[in-house]
C-alpha cells in the first residue's frame, strides 16, 4: 500500500489548535526521516499538549493467572506491532508544496461534499480546521459569548482606508473622509482588525495604523495583494485627495464672482467698477481760536 499523504495531513491538521503552513508539514516531514526508527502503531499522541507519548509495552507472563481483583476482565497488552504502511512505510524524502496543496484542496472538497461540521480553510498564517458557520450559534453558547455585532458604515470607511493606505496617520483618514475617525479607530482597534504600526515621520510624529492578520481572516484574502483593485481608493487617487486637501487655497473674488480690486484684472462676470472714495469732512473750528476773533 502507496505512502497516503493526504490522511497524514489529516491527522496532523486535526492535532494542532493553529494554522499549519506548508513549512510547518514539510519541517515534520524532515524530522520524521532524521529519526532512527518509526514509531510504533499503537503510539498515543495526546491532543492537549501535542507531545507524543510511547507508552511502554505490558509483560504478561504466559502460565500467569488472573488476581481475584481482574477476574473476568479483558486484559489488553500494548505489544510492538509493525507499522501501518500507509501512514510510515515509503515516506517520500521531499513533499513538495505542489503535492501538499493539492491534497489539501483534495480534503476541502472532501469535507464540503460530506456536508461535515468542520472545513479546511487556507488562511494568511497556513491550513486550519474551523468549524462550519452555521453551527456558531451553538459555539457562542457553550463559550457564553454575545453575539457578534456589525462593524457601523463609518467604521467600514475607516476600515477601507487604513487597508488600501495603510500605514496611515488619523490626520489622513479624516482628511480623506471629511469627519471625524476616532471612534471608527477606537472600534477597529478593539476588534483586532488594525494596530499601530508606528509613528510617522512628520511634525507630531503621529501615530500611524495598518491591518491585522484577523482582518485578512475577516475579508477572506490570504494578503493585501489579494485585495480587490479600487479607482476610487487606489494608492494614486489617495495621494490626490491628501495633496489637494493640503494645499487648498481660499477662493478668491474671482472664483466666487465678486467684482476685483484696482490691478487685479477684469472681473469674469461682471465689469469693472470704480469705487469713489468720500471726501473728508472739514475740519470743526477750535473754540479758543474762535473766542480770541
């Protein structure tokens, strides 16, 4: 029987509370062949600590009765066995990442066709085992966790910006959308889709903010790369909206059809007027000049 690589994927997948990536299952793969001897079949591997754990094989002697205290009892003896074939006999010495994916995919579709509780995802960190979303509500429970509440429009806005931007400053965000983005980084923050980045080189030296891991797990991408393409949120149409709000200038006369000053060229709307300065009042006469006449 041929080495099946897709049940040991299984089986390695299922003892891991994290993701596994292809160099986690190819490092196993390594030290398996840098051990002296396999394994024995009936090896017991606890799934708390992750440590495997050969336990050591009984003696019974043959012409040895049963103690009153077992009498009738089966007794099972943990005797060395040879190896299951498939799973430690004929082990390539390279698993290519071509060949771990494709038994990957094989086993996603495998546990979507069974309709099963659990589905393979391919996530930014490796392969996980989750368990299906319709049985969340059943999680929650036995977690005694709220249930999730919706990220507010603003906060998707901020959430946006900080992807296609990040690492982005507060000032930019609110630049960009024209209010306020503090509550929205507040909320963001708290649910461990962005983070500080660090600070950014400019007066202030303001925090500057980009995406978590969560937040790919959030959107389903494995990277920003994977991240839809946007006119309207490009890096260039950004950068545009920042240059232009930094350098805005107050409108002039002309812009707003006012007519112009003296000099300042021909009004675009209106002729020009000449403004006529009042002539200054006559100076009162001094009383004391005015008593001495």
């Amino acid at each position: 029987m041929a080495f099946n690589l897709k049940k040991v994927l299984k089986a390695l997948l299922f003892s891991s509370s994290q993701p596994l990536s292809v160099k986690d299952i190819q490092a196993a793969f390594a030290r398996f062949h840098d051990q002296p001897t396999l394994p024995l079949v009936n090896d017991v591997v606890p799934s708390a600590d992750g440590e495997a754990v050969a336990p050591e094989p009984a003696e019974v002697p043959a012409e040895e009765t049963p103690s009153p205290a077992n009498d009738g009892a089966e007794v099972i003896v943990a005797a060395p066995t040879e190896t299951d074939t498939e799973l430690y006999q004929d082990v390539p010495s390279l698993i290519t990442a071509a060949q771990i994916r494709e038994a990957m995919d094989e086993l996603a579709a495998e546990l979507r066709a069974a309709d099963d509780i659990y589905l393979l995802i391919d996530g930014a960190n490796g392969y996980r085992l989750v368990t299906h979303p319709r049985f969340a509500r059943w999680i929650r429970i036995l977690r005694d966790e709220p249930a999730p509440v919706k990220l507010t429009q603003s906060a998707l806005e901020t959430l946006s910006i900080v992807a296609y931007r990040q690492p982005v400053t507060r000032t930019e965000i609110e630049t960009i959308r024209g209010v306020s983005a503090e509550a929205g980084l507040n909320k963001l923050l708290e649910r461990e889709l962005v983070y500080i980045v660090g600070r950014a080189d400019l007066p202030g030296r303001p925090l500057q903010y980009g995406t978590t891991d969560k937040f790919l797990e959030f959107v389903g991408v494995k990277s920003l790369v994977e991240l839809p393409a946007s006119d309207v949120l490009s890096p260039r149409q950004i950068d545009e909206w920042l240059k232009n709000a930094t350098n805005a200038t107050p409108p002039a006369d002309a812009d707003m059809g006012l007519p112009l000053e003296e000099g300042e060229g021909d009004s675009p709307n209106r002729e020009p007027v000449e403004v006529e300065h009042p002539a200054p009042a006559a100076a009162a006469p001094d009383e004391n000049t005015s008593a001495s006449a």
